[in-house]
C-alpha cells in the first residue's frame, strides 16, 4: 500500500490567496484535489508540493556605488538554494564595475540552476 499525504498550500499565483488541497503520492508525484480558483492554481499546487521554487530578489553592494543595486533571479530556483543563491549575488557584485544596467547579467547560471541573476536597475 502507498502512502500518501495531504498537504494544505497557500497559492502565491496572484493575490487571492486560494487555500489548495493537494496530494502527495511520493516524492516525485502529486495531484491537485481542490481549492484553486484559477488553472494557475491548479498547476502550481503539486508543483509545489514536489519542488518548491522561488524567484530570489535582493539588493547587492557594487563598489563606488552609493546606494545597493536591486538584482533578482530570471527565473525560480529551488527553494533549497535562496541562501547559496543570495551569497553567490552578493560575490559576484564586489567584482562588478559601477556601471550596471537594468537587464545585465551579474551571475550566469547561479548555483548550476540554469537561471542567471540579473539586476533590475540601473546604476546611477
């Protein structure tokens, strides 16, 4: 017999907030039950339940830089990294020159996720 366990999840697809019933079957599988108010919804519950991602975003300090620079990444990484993720952002800009552009590459696949971290201002 299989062991399954329902888990309750808060969707962070949009700002409504459905409270999502979801299974999980293994740690490989899931499946939607109720709750989502929108196929977004439906989609992200197992997705999240099998492998939380996020999107990291945070500022970093470039040298002769006044004010730090907001960076993000262009996609979500494992839950599991925001730290090593973060850190690697935060290296990576003490190396950077002051000019940065919005848009430019500070850490190509950060962490070997295959997402970059990119800054999402200019410098001034």
């Amino acid at each position: 017999m299989c062991h399954s366990e329902k888990l309750t999840l808060t969707c962070v697809c949009c700002p409504v907030g459905c409270e999502l019933e979801v299974e999980r079957t293994s740690a490989a599988q899931a499946t939607y039950l109720s709750g989502a108010g929108c196929a977004r919804g439906k989609r992200y519950g197992p997705a999240e339940a099998i492998s939380p991602q996020r999107v990291v975003t945070t500022t970093v300090f470039v040298p002769g830089v006044a004010t730090p620079l907001p960076v993000k990444t262009a996609g979500p990484v494992p839950r599991e990294l925001v730290g090593d993720v973060t850190a690697a952002a935060k290296r990576a800009a003490e190396q950077m020159s002051a000019s940065v552009r919005r848009g430019d590459v500070v850490v190509r696949d950060v962490c070997g996720t295959g997402v970059d971290v990119v800054a999402t201002a200019d410098t001034r």
